[in-house]
C-alpha cells in the first residue's frame, strides 16, 4: 500500500521548479506571473494528491467490503 516514490519525487521536483521560476520572475518584477505560476504548481500539485488519496481510499473501500 506503499506510495510509489516517483510520485514523491516528481512532486518534489515540480515544487523546486516554481520555486525557482518564482524566484526568478519576482527578480525581474514580474510578480504577477510569479503569482500565477505558483498559482498553477499548487493545482497540479494538488490534483496529483487527489488521485493518490482517491487510491487510498478505494484500497480501504475493499479492505473493509472484503472486495478482491
């Protein structure tokens, strides 16, 4: 029931990403793009989280209904 750690990995490194681009576009001024790209790591970041729960949770739906 473990996580797979290329999800871990790919979310750690999608986070590194807009950090630094955030970083960088706040450097340039550009503190609106800098809000929507952080805007826009944080969505994906959070629809990848989703499906991982959604796994969960249909794991523990056949754990207690004894489904196979």
């Amino acid at each position: 029931m473990g996580i797979d750690m290329n999800t871990i990995f790919q979310i750690a490194g999608i986070g590194i990403v807009v950090a630094f681009l955030v970083t960088v576009l706040e450097q340039m001024g550009k503190k609106d793009y800098a809000n929507w790209v952080t805007l826009i790591g944080f969505i994906y970041i959070l629809f990848m989280v989703a499906s991982i729960v959604e796994n969960l949770f249909q794991k523990i739906k056949s754990v207690f209904l004894f489904q196979g």
